[in-house]
C-alpha cells in the first residue's frame, strides 16, 4: 500500500523533502517543523472553537445536534433487517 497525502504519493514527498533541504538547509527544518506543527495546532484549535460555538448556538436555540448518531441507529436498524431477511443467505468473498 503507497503512501499518499493531499494526492501527493510517496516519491513526490520525497523530492519535495529534498527541495526543502537544499533551499533551507538542514539547520532550518527542525525551525520550519515547529513553525508547520504550531500553525496546524492554531487551525484545529479554531476549528474546535466554532464547532462549539455552532453545538452550543444549536442547543441554546433547542436543535437537534444528534443527528449523525440519529442517522447511525436508523442504519444500523436497517442492517439489522437485511441481516434478518437474507439469514443463511450469504455470499463467500
């Protein structure tokens, strides 16, 4: 299984690490990491802000925010179903 990330597989990774390391140097890489991992620490934390500021908004107005695990028992209901209607019915993958 290759690795891939944002479409990128592993032999572009590779080079772009490299590129990286010729234009910055090594002395730099450890800096820009922190940098990238400080950045993406500042983009999950605003993320996780407004999504409780939409529960909390949702709930103060009296919506429903359980939806998905709503959505996840009506599913699993109508597995359930299939499960029952099909019995010893089974395909051999």
């Amino acid at each position: 299984m290759e690795l891939v990330f944002l479409f990128i597989g592993g032999p572009e990774i590779f080079i772009i690490f490299i590129i990286v390391l010729v234009v910055f140097g090594p002395s730099k890489i450890p800096e820009i990491a922190r940098g990238l991992g400080k950045g993406m620490r500042q983009v999950k934390d605003a993320t996780n802000e407004i999504k409780r500021e939409i529960n909390d908004s949702a709930k103060n107005q009296g919506i429903d925010t359980d939806i998905v695990a709503d959505i996840n028992k009506e599913v699993e209901q109508v597995k359930d179903n299939i499960d029952d209607l099909t019995g010893p019915i089974k395909r051999n993958m």
